[in-house]
C-alpha cells in the first residue's frame, strides 16, 4: 500500500487531490457536510490511487496490435435454392 501511495503521481492525480482537499475546506466552512462525501471520496481516490481517473480501469478491450493475431478458417458456403 505504501509503494501504491508514494508512487506513479501524474498532473490527474495532483489534480483530483487538489479538488478533494479544496471541497472539504470549502464544506466544513460552510457548514453542508453532505459535500464531504464527494471531497473525501476526490481525496481517497487520489491518494490510493484507484479508480477510473487514474487510468486503472480494466475494460477488458486489448487493441487489435496487442491481440494474438486469430486465424480464420476457409468458409465454405452452400447455395440454398428456393422452389417457388
């Protein structure tokens, strides 16, 4: 967990941080604490670094560069004919 907090920063990541932290200050003072539900969750996210922001989304979908090249079989077809 330490390694996953201390490392691979990015300008996102900052930037998430900096959103949570801004939005909490900015709850407490105003006194709506339903906004810190958003803020923590900025500030959670940023500093476990998880989440689709980082860019940890697994989607399952792998470029076709990075697919094993599939081999197609030859298609035979068969005419159908149709009696009227």
């Amino acid at each position: 967990m330490k390694e996953r907090i201390l490392s691979r920063w990015n300008f996102v990541r900052i930037l998430w941080l900096v959103m949570g932290i801004g939005i909490s200050v900015q709850a407490v003072t105003e006194r709506n604490f339903l906004m810190l539900v958003p803020a923590l969750y900025f500030v959670f996210a940023s500093v476990a670094n998880v989440g689709c922001f980082a860019g940890n989304c697994a989607t399952g979908y792998a470029p076709p560069s990075a697919r094993e090249k599939e081999t197609t079989a030859d298609v035979e077809y068969e005419e159908i004919s149709s009696s009227k």
